[in-house]
C-alpha cells in the first residue's frame, strides 16, 4: 500500500497539511443515506452548479459525481421521482465563453498549493497587453458569467480582479529561479 504524501506549510503561526491534488485518492462511503429533502437539495445544487461551471472543466467531474451520486441514491425509496424535477428547476446557463482547461487547472493547483504563478494578461477595459506578470493567487470567483481570479498582483503590489478568459500562458514560478511560496495577506477578505 503506498504511503499518502502529506506536506505542511505554516502561515499566522499556524501549521497546515494537505496533500497535493493529482495525489489524492479519495474513497466515498457508498452506504450514505440521506432524507428526501436532502435528495432533492443535491439534485437542485447539482442543477445550480451545472450552471456556474459549465465554461469550466470542472462540469464533467461533477457530472461524474453526481452520476454515481444518482447510482446510490437510487436504492432509496422516496415520494418523488428525481428526473421529474426538471420540469420544476431551472438554471439557464447563461452566454459564457468557455474557459481554457490547462489555464484553469494551474491556477487552481497554484491557488491550491499557494504557488505564486506568471502569466499573459490582456485587460479588456483599456487593451493593454502585460507579458509575464507574476501573482499569487488566492482564489476563483463567479460575477455575473465572469470567472474571475482574485490575485495580489505584484506589478501593482495590491489585490486585482483577472479575468479568467483574459489569462493566457500560464506558468507555476519555479522556486529555484525566484520566490514561489506565498502566504495571503492577513487582512485579505474574499468578500
């Protein structure tokens, strides 16, 4: 049996494990039960995140999910049939231009793993075109139909909305060359 990498880092004098997501094997319990109401909160939740991640390449993994989610649920008596429930949910998704899967997937490592990253940025309100800027990001976020990436930019020393859409060759830094390791700002809020 091969041994889990768990790897720490500290941060406000506290230390925190984790394990490096392409190590991580997680094993569901297949005998989890849940009320009807519970079944119909993930199936409604499930409809709702369909929806926000559809540009991203996290909506087949859920799909996949929730398929074998559906598989256990389905040896559960309940009052109402789920497939039915479409007819009563609906969550549009809006016009939204699909995300590059490879940028997607570093950033999320990098946010992850807190690895500051370089990368191509075209603003869209003024044209500018920045080549290689480096930033440490701290988290994904959804406004309107925009993925954004919340990031404290090292160009302009403060925290910056990116456009995920607007990211182009991304790169973890490496920290042989340069600091890669970051902490957030102690009064980051993501609210």
């Amino acid at each position: 049996k091969a041994e889990t990498p768990i790897e720490a880092y500290t941060e406000d004098d506290t230390k925190y494990f984790y394990i490096r997501e392409e190590k991580r094997r997680p094993k569901i319990n297949h005998t989890l039960r849940f009320d009807e109401e519970e079944i119909l909160a993930l199936w409604v939740a499930v409809q709702a995140a369909r929806s926000a991640l559809a540009p991203t390449p996290l909506l087949m993994p859920l799909n996949a999910a929730f398929d074998s989610l559906q598989t256990v649920l389905s040896k559960q008596k309940i009052s109402f049939h789920i497939h039915e429930q479409s007819r009563h949910w609906h969550f549009g998704v809006a016009p939204s231009v699909e995300l590059d899967s490879r940028v997607f997937n570093l950033l999320r490592q990098a946010i992850m793993e807190r690895l500051s990253v370089r990368f191509d940025y075209n603003t869209a309100s003024s044209g500018v075109q920045s080549m290689g800027r480096k930033v440490d990001p701290y988290s994904f976020a959804l406004r309107g139909t925009t993925w954004l990436l919340i990031a404290f930019c090292h160009t302009k020393e403060k925290i910056l909305d990116f456009a995920v859409t607007d990211i182009t060759n991304v790169r973890l830094c490496d920290p042989e060359e340069e600091e890669a390791d970051f902490e957030m700002q102690k009064d980051f809020d993501l609210d």
